[in-house]
C-alpha cells in the first residue's frame, strides 16, 4: 500500500529543466495544473503553442491596422479642411507669367506692388504641417491592444525558458506560420518618382513588420 502510494506520487512529479531536455511525460509548463500525463497532451500543447504564437502576430497585426485607420482618418480630416482653400498664389504666377507688352515695364512688380523678399517667398512655398493627436477612445484602444501583445508575447517567453526542445520547435513554427499568414509584404510603386526612382516615398511601416518580438519593448 506505502509502496503504491510512493510510485503514485512520483509519477505526478513535474519534470523541469533549466538546461536543454527533451521531457514529454511529466513535463510542467507555467503550473501544476499544466501537467503532461499522455503522448495525446504533449501534442496538444504542441498545437497550443503553435497557435499562440499564431495569435501574437495578430494581435500585432491588429495593432498595425488600426493605427493605419487612424492615420486614414486623419488624412481624411486635413483633405476636408483644405478642399475649400483658394489658390491664389497660382493664378497670380500664370496672370504675371505672360510677356510685357511694348514699352511695358518688364518687372511690373517693382513699380506697383512691393517685391516679396527671397526668404519669405520661400517660407511661403514651404510645406505646411496639421499635426492631429488620437483621441482618449482611440488610444485606449491601442493601449489595450499593445497589452495584450505585451501579454501574449510574455507568455511565450516563459514557455521558451523551459528549454524544451519540443516547445521551442513549436515557437518556431508558430512565428513561421504568423508571419506568412499576417504580414504579407506589400509596397506600392510610382513609376517616375522625382526623388527615389520606382519606390513611393511614405510610411515605412507598411511593407512590414521589423522588430521580431515585443517581448521586451
């Protein structure tokens, strides 16, 4: 009977290792209660993780998504606000770019209206910026989703610091499979760009993904 006792209690025992091992059977992760009794466990965990990773990269897909809404959004907003702008920078440039007549002052400017100084020109032709901050529903969204990022991926962390080689391999195959299936490269070219030839010149985020966990960041 002592003797049962003692073999029962030792078959519940968890195998863990900070070194790197192979366990199946007996082997822990995160609890007690997380315990592989069976081959059929063991592979399920496999699957488990595989699909946790899976679903770190959606989430930061998400992430990535809908910040790109808010931009949209924001883009939307300054194409409103400057719609109704006149041009009257350009109808003065085309009316004054025509040839003086006969005895014509050929520089009307100097005699009618004062000449622009060459810094405030320039500072008139110079981009101007709308600088638009999220609001207090937008960021809390994005506040919850980066922790739950931070979560998950904190979470495969830990699982990865059992070193068992098995868990590892599935890590791996999960980042494979996340990375496929949710950030699928894309870039959109401008044939004839005046600066950069071929590539349009924006937000380098879209074509990718480029930290390769937010574990730790």
């Amino acid at each position: 009977m002592d003797h049962g006792d003692h073999s029962s209690h030792a078959d519940a025992a968890c195998k863990i290792s900070m070194l790197w091992n192979w366990y199946t059977i007996d082997a822990c992760f995160l609890s007690r209660s997380w315990h592989i009794t069976s081959h059929g466990a063991f592979a399920a965990t496999c699957i488990g993780v595989v699909l946790l990773v899976v679903f770190l990269e959606v989430l930061r897909r998400i992430g990535r998504e809908y910040d790109e809404h808010i931009q949209r959004q924001f883009a939307a907003r300054v194409a409103l606000i400057t719609s109704g702008t006149p041009v009257e920078p350009a109808a003065s440039s085309s009316s004054s770019s025509s040839a003086p007549a006969d005895g014509a002052d050929p520089n009307p400017a100097s005699c009618c209206t004062p000449a622009v100084p060459a810094p405030q020109a320039a500072e008139a032709l110079t981009p101007q910026t709308v600088t638009f901050r999220a609001s207090p529903l937008q960021q809390f969204v994005r506040a919850v989703i980066h922790a739950a990022t931070f979560g998950v991926a904190y979470i495969v962390m830990l699982l990865a610091m059992y070193y068992n080689g098995y868990i590892i391999i599935s890590i791996l195959i999960g980042a494979l499979l996340g990375k496929f299936l949710c950030d699928w490269m894309t870039r959109t070219v401008v044939v004839g760009a005046p600066c950069t030839p071929g590539v349009k010149q924006g937000n380098p985020t879209s074509s990718g993904i480029e930290e390769p966990t937010v574990c730790c960041g």
